[in-house]
C-alpha cells in the first residue's frame, strides 16, 4: 500500500485535530526533506506552529492506516520515501 503526500498530510491533520480538539480543517501542513534532518512537517493550529519529526509523521499515518482502512501497521512496516513527492509505503 502507497499513500499519497495529500494522505500523509491528511493523515497528520486528523491526528493533530484528535490531539488538539480542533477540526481538521483548521489545521495546515508543510512536509520537507533535508538531507541533514530527513523528513520533516510543521503544523499550524490555533495560531500555533509545531515541529514534526519523521516518528510524528509515522504516528499518525499508523492512526490514519488502522481508522480508514482497518489495518494495524506498525512504524518498522512504514516507509518514507521521496520521488515527485513525498509518500508513505506499508508492508502489510
């Protein structure tokens, strides 16, 4: 299974909205690839911004996996990857 960049952001938007209480749609995502820090994101939410690292992101593409499509993943089986765009690859 491949998730698209638009999946793993709104992946990351549903968990910060769990997290935070805030709707989804209130919240914005940036993601980046550094060759020094790797893949990254910051979220702003309530007039906040915050620091995703990559295990954040992986968090909440676990949480989004098992809610939409019913499958318990774990971060070992969750691969980021960077072509065109930033994806997301389970081994299921």
């Amino acid at each position: 299974m491949v998730l698209s960049m638009d999946e793993i952001i709104n992946a990351i938007c549903l968990h910060t909205a769990d997290r935070t209480g805030l709707r989804p749609t209130d919240i914005q995502v940036e993601l980046c690839w550094d060759e020094d820090t790797g893949y990254t994101g910051e979220v702003w939410a309530n007039g906040r911004s915050r620091y995703l690292i990559e295990l954040n992101i992986i968090e909440a593409i676990i949480q989004y996996v098992y809610k939409e499509y019913g499958i318990r993943t774990f971060k070992e089986d969750i691969t980021l990857e960077l072509d065109e765009e930033i994806t997301a690859s389970i081994r299921q």
